[in-house]
C-alpha cells in the first residue's frame, strides 16, 4: 500500500481535501493512533502541515490526516480564501467525523496538532472537540488578536468598518478585495522597505522554499470581522484540559507566536502541558528548516507517543 492517500470527506454543503499519511509497513487490520495536522493561514496540506510534520509523525508510527480548511486548496466552500473561525473550527470535527469510520484508526487515541493559524484553531477545535486526547501547537497563532492588532494597523474598529463597506459593495456586484498575506517575491518585500522577521520568513517560505499551487496566501478581506471578533484561547482557563505541547522560536516577529505560545501555556487549564522554545529559530524556520522542526520533533513525536 502507497505511504499516502488522497481522500474527500463529505460534508453538508461541501467536500473537504486531506491526505493521509500512513506508518511504515502499514497494516489496514491492525489500529492506529491517528492526528489531524491544520495548516497555517494561507497554506495548504500539501505544506508544513503533510510534508514536514505529517510525513514525521506517520514515520513515528501515527495515521496522520493533513486537511484543507473549507475554502481554501483543494477544499470546497465559497467564497474561496474565507478566513472564518467557526468554520475552521467545526473542520476539525468534520475530519474526525471521517477518521473515526477508519477501521485501522483507534478513535480513542486520536490527536491534534496545528501550525501557525492552525495552532491557534487547533488549540480552539481542542476545547470543543473531547475526542481529541492530546494536542500540540507549532508556533501557533491567535489569529483573532492578530486581526485586531497587526492585520487592522491597531485599529480594529476602522477596519471592520471598512469590512462593512466592501461587504456591501461586493453584495452590489462590485469586485472581491482579496488581500495578500505576504509579499509576491522577496524582491518586492525588500524594495517595499520590510523588515520584520515572520513577513520576510513568510515570503521566502511560501515564494522560494515551498511553492505551491494550492497556497492562497490571501485572504477575502470581507470576510474578516468574524476573526477580529474572535479569540482562539477563549476559556482556556476552564475548557482546555486535554495534555498541550506548545513549541515556539525565541526569535519573535510580527505574527506574535511567542506571545502567543506563552500565554496559552499559562492560561490552560491542562494538567499535562509542556512549554518548548526553541533557541535561535524563527517563525518559519520551524516551518521546514532541519534543526528547528528536528527539534520540535524531537518534543513531539515521545509527546503523543505518551498521551495516545
């Protein structure tokens, strides 16, 4: 049997992509410890989340599912690069719907992990979701609090009033403003004066060391007061309860996952948590680049192997 599989899972309204990554010698009658790896923002599952972590916890001996949000890559749903928590959120439970009918997946033994945007929904999914037993963040984000602060210039009342004009001008025919989350080269960032640390990572990574065709990398700028209005550690304090890995860089950009990482470690209410900052990396280097993510792997893989 192929070490990967490209499935749909069917949903009320649309299809929702994954792959599946499956361990060596891989036998269907036997059962599997199984993990959903989310995506960052304006990525895809063919990224971070399937090639680098997915790839390394099937190695590990995990079932691993990498999925496209709804919107977004190979994923259904309407309008495309809709950046809508609840929605992210309830994919999760979508994918666990499917892995559960899996006859080679315990169902009690099944984790989550996220990156960057997708740590931040994990973290949320986990809180809702009680099938998932473990979960684990990588560099994760809390995209509500960085389209409040960063994403609206600190100002998060002007932009969802623009939110609400470009809103109804799109509902009057008028054309979809899709903004870019990174630059469109290195080229660009550089002559455009930018110099933080995540956009520069962010735009090497998606324009030079991982390109690919399903990445959005943008998002409908319509769409956005449902993140401004959101906060993916709500009631962390009194919901979060399952074992967390939270893994960060020490070198801090402009996305706040350092921020973003500790408090969530403070806040969680989880008897089992761990705190993992790994020295001298970045954003994206935790991303792809071998001595960080070998690192993180090297918290991770023992981390579910203990809590699945």
């Amino acid at each position: 049997m192929s070490t990967t599989k490209s499935v749909k899972i069917k949903t009320t309204y649309w299809d929702i992509a994954a792959d599946l990554y499956f361990p060596p010698n891989f036998d269907e009658s036997r059962k599997y410890p199984a993990i959903i790896s989310a995506h960052p923002i304006g990525s895809c599952k063919e990224q971070t989340a399937g090639n680098v972590y997915g790839k390394a916890l099937a190695e590990a001996g995990f079932v691993v599912i990498a999925f496209d949000r709804s919107t977004q890559g190979q994923s259904g749903g309407l309008p495309r690069y809709t950046e809508d928590p609840a929605m992210a959120v309830e994919d999760f439970s979508r994918v666990m719907d499917y892995l559960v009918t899996l006859p080679y997946v315990d169902a009690d033994r099944i984790g989550a992990l996220g990156i960057c945007g997708g740590g931040g929904y994990a973290i949320n999914a986990t809180m809702i979701e009680r099938r998932i037993k473990a979960l684990a963040s990588i560099t994760g984000v809390n995209y509500g609090r960085l389209c409040r602060e960063g994403f609206s210039g600190f100002d998060p009342i002007a932009q969802m009033e623009a939110v609400a004009q470009q809103r109804t001008a799109e509902a009057r025919g008028e054309t979809l403003k899709v903004d870019l989350f990174v630059p469109p080269s290195m080229d660009v960032a550089v002559q455009a004066g930018i110099t933080d640390i995540d956009v520069l990572g962010a735009t090497d990574y998606y324009r030079n060391r991982c390109v690919n065709d399903n990445a959005g990398t943008r998002g409908l700028f319509s769409r956005r007061a449902a993140s401004a209005a959101w906060d993916a550690f709500h009631l962390a304090e009194t919901l979060l309860t399952t074992p967390m890995l939270v893994v960060v860089g020490d070198k801090p950009g402009g996305f706040g996952a350092y921020r973003d990482g500790l408090e969530i470690y403070a806040r969680a209410a989880s008897r089992v948590k761990e705190l993992v900052v790994v020295e001298g990396a970045s954003h994206y280097e935790l991303y792809d680049q071998p001595g960080p993510v070998g690192q993180a792997l090297a918290k991770l893989v023992p981390f579910f192997q203990t809590n699945l």
